[in-house]
C-alpha cells in the first residue's frame, strides 16, 4: 500500500479547489484539475475565483511549496495519481427536481482510460443514491488498468467555513467495497484521522444517503422554526426567545434554529429536490413528502418579507426607493446561487420599487444575474434616500452597524431585519421604525 499516496482533484469549484489546497496543506502532492483552462490559469496563478476565508493564504503557500498544481489534462492526471477525488457539480435539472448527472458522468469517463494501475476513484460530489454503484459497474466494465476501484467520500464543508471543515471535519465517512479501498482512504486521510476525527465505514447506498440525509435534516431544522416564526407572527409571539428558550433543550440545541429569511445557496434548496426526486424513483417518495412542506414554508418566508417591506410602505411599492443591504446567501460567502436576499431584492423591484442594493463581496455576481437592480459601494451609499430599509444576508458589518450612519442618509427610518440579526432595542431608541420577520 502506498505510505503517502499522489492525490487528484477533478473538478476545482468550491468543493475541489478547497479539498486540493486542503490536502496538500496537509503534505501531500496533489494535482487540481478542471476543463475550464481560465480555473486553472487563476488557480495557478495564486487566485481563487470565489470568495471563501483563508484559502487565497493557503493557495499561495502549497504553489510556492510546490506540493499544489493544476492542470486540463486528463492524461497527466491519470499518470500522476494513486487517489482521485472526483468534486465536480451536481446542479438542479432545469425545470425539474432531480440532480443533473452530466459532469460527473463526463469526468468519470474522461479519466477511467487515463488511470493506471492500483488506482482509486473517490467520488466526493454529492449524488443521488445510486451513482455509485453504477460508476463502479462502469469502471469495471471499461477501464484497461488493473485493480482500479471506486469509493464514495461525501463532503460536509461549509461555504465561509471550507477551509476549517476540510481540515478538522466533524467526521469522516467511507463508502468502500474492499479492505484496499478503505486503506487508501485512511492513507490518503492519515493526518485529518489522526486529529482525531472519527470514521464511518459503510457500504455505497449509506455513504451516498448520508450526506443528503444531513442536508435535508439541516433544511428541516431551519424550516421548522420558520414555519414557528410563522406562528409567532399570528400569536404576537417571539421566535427569537422561542427558539433560544428551545436550544437549551440539549436534545434539540440552538445550531440551525436561527429563524429568517430561510436557507438558500447552491446546496440545501437543490439536494432536498433531488432526494425527493430519487425517493420517487426508488418508489419510497412518501418517505420524504414532508420535505416537500420543508421547501414551501422556506420560499413562504420569501414571500412574506416582500410582504411586510409593502406593508411598511403603506401598501404598495410603487415610486418608493427600497435599500437592500445583502446580496449573498448568507454572510462570508459570494455565493448568489438561489440567494433569500436577492429573489427579495428582484421581486420588490420588478414590483415597481427603486431598489438599490449593497454586498460585502457578492456585488459582481449580483449584477451579472439581476443588472436591473442598482448597486452601491457601502450601506451608507445604499440608504442615502431610502423610503426603507431592509437586512437580508447577515454580514457582521451589518450586525454591528451604528444606526446613526444610516440615521443621517435615508429618507424615512424603517427597516425591515430579514434575518433577526440587529438589536431592535438599538434601532428603535436611535427613532428607527423595526420590524422582523417573527418578531413584534
Ligand atoms: C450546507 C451544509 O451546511 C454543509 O454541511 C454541506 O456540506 C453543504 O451545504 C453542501 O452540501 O455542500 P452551505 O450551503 O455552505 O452548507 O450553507 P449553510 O451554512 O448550511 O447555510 C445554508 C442556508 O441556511 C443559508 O442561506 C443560511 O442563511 C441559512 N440558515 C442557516 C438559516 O436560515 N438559519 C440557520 O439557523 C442556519
């Protein structure tokens, strides 16, 4: 068995361009690879394409210790590696609930001619229960090198987080069909095992289901005090005491229980269609009817901050200037893939409002998708003349904002917190019109 094996990472988005510097922070060689040759000229170059802490410092450092590179060629990967991570996208099926399969199955079969002997492929992207052993067929059926296996390794990272969840994880799991495979896996994981952190060893179906299983648990935990914030809006009630009074509770525990504009971003929305979509498939769908419910009460939230920022104005949108503040999915992130605060932010403008939005970092990819909405270089700048205002993706430079600042620019003093971030004890002693969304 290979002490210290050469690792590959195919597909460098989020998920692959963390896992390679990860890994070679770690000590070990490892090779990136994508199909798209700008990835790679960026990522060879020291810059990473997305906004995510840390990892630009680490980047640099694992180029310049030589132990990091990147490549297009498929050829040179299947030469230099004993383990391959497969980190390509699963995106939603447009017009439809299910995972599109389309890069993975591409890289899959762009790298099987390519693997030498002894080699293993680890898929790490997250898949219907399924793939696996599909892929697995297939290499079986089609790769010429000897003694090639395939493993699944689902990932748990966090956007903003991905560096830290990478390295010390809360767990590791191994989807594995031989002693070999697994042994590869503990080399090619030795010093994040050693941490320690613990190991799961499972077959192909468990590995696969884990990770949607955590997704859709995390979706329901948001939901359900969502679908409470709903609740308290009717009864006069507060979510915010309701869910700190609940995460006491040991058993529950306040992590996810954070009520708001609901969970966006490029994986809790699509993974949670995708398991349904499978659970039909598999003929189990009234197993998970209820996340069906999990999505509706999230995208309601949505609905009712377009709502309640209408019903601040007087009823109606029309001719008022609305200051967004907040264009990400959530906070230390870039990521606008199905972001609360932007389908918000579209919504009210194509509603006849002027909206005009500010983000720490997700300016430039808000303005490719939604150029219509207008776009300012601070909050302050955002606010000057605002008829309202509204909080949607908690940055800490909102949290902790002096309302004083805004105080002195807007034209009327209301706000609207989307993600019951802001003290309202402070906004309102500072003449302020508060509202939130389960609050009084
Ligand atoms: C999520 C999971 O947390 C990761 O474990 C998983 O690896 C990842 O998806 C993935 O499948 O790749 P991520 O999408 O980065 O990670 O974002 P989260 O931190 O989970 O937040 C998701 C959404 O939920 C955000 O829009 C956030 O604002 C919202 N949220 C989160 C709430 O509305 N309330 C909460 O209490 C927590």
């Amino acid at each position: 068995m290979t002490e210290r094996p050469r690792l590959t990472v195919i597909g460098t988005g989020y998920l692959g361009a963390t896992h390679a510097v990860c890994m070679a922070e770690l000590g070990f060689e490892v090779l990136g690879l994508d199909v798209e040759e700008a990835k790679v000229t960026s990522l060879q170059s020291g810059q990473v394409p997305f906004y995510e802490p840390g990892l630009p410092e680490l980047l640099q450092k694992n180029l310049d210790s030589g132990r990091l590179r990147f490549t297009t060629s498929y050829e040179e990967v299947g030469a230099f590696g004993d383990v391959h991570f497969l980190c390509v996208g699963t995106p939603q099926k447009k017009g439809e609930y299910a995972a599109d399969m389309t890069y993975v199955d591409a890289s899959f079969r762009s790298l099987v001619p390519h693997l030498r002997d002894g080699a293993l492929v680890v898929g790490k992207s997250t898949v219907p229960a399924g793939t696996a052993e599909r892929l697995a067929d297939e290499l079986a059926r089609t790769a010429t090198a000897k003694d090639v296996e395939l493993a699944w390794n689902p990932e748990f990272l966090r956007e903003g987080f991905a560096v830290e969840d990478t390295l010390t994880p809360d767990r590791l799991v191994f989807g594995i069909r031989s002693e070999r495979a697994e042994a590869l896996l503990r080399a090619a994981f030795g010093p994040v095992i050693d941490v320690p952190t613990p190991v799961v060893t499972c077959d192909f179906a468990t590995a696969q289901l884990v990770k949607v299983a955590a997704n859709a648990f995390l979706a329901t935990k948001i939901s359900f005090i969502n679908a409470m914030a709903e609740v308290c809006e009717a009864t006069h009630g507060d979510v915010t005491k309701l869910s700190e009074a609940l995460s006491y509770d040991t058993r529950i525990g306040g992590r996810f229980l954070h009520a708001g504009l609901g969970f966006g971003g490029g994986c809790l929305p699509k993974d949670i269609r995708a398991f349904m979509a499978r659970a039909g498939e598999l003929g189990v769908d009234q197993a998970l009817s209820f996340l069906k419910e999990v999505d509706a009460i999230n995208l309601r939230r949505r609905a009712r901050m377009v709502d309640l920022a209408r019903e601040s104005l007087g009823g109606s949108f029309a001719g008022s200037r609305v200051a967004v503040l907040g264009a990400a999915f959530k906070p230390n992130s870039d990521d606008i893939r199905d972001s609360p605060a932007l389908d918000v932010a579209s919504a009210i403008q194509s509603q006849g409002a002027a909206v005009v939005l500010y983000d720490p970092a997700a300016m430039d990819n808000a303005k490719r998708v939604h150029p219509e909405i207008g776009y300012r270089e601070s909050a302050v700048e955002a606010g000057r003349g605002a008829d309202i205002v509204l909080h949607l993706t908690e940055w800490k430079e909102f949290r902790t904002m002096d309302p004083s600042a805004l105080s002195a620019v807007v034209a009327h003093k209301r706000i609207v917190d989307g993600r019951n971030a802001l003290d309202p004890v402070l906004w309102r002693e500072a003449g302020w019109t508060y509202r939130a969304l389960g609050r009084p």
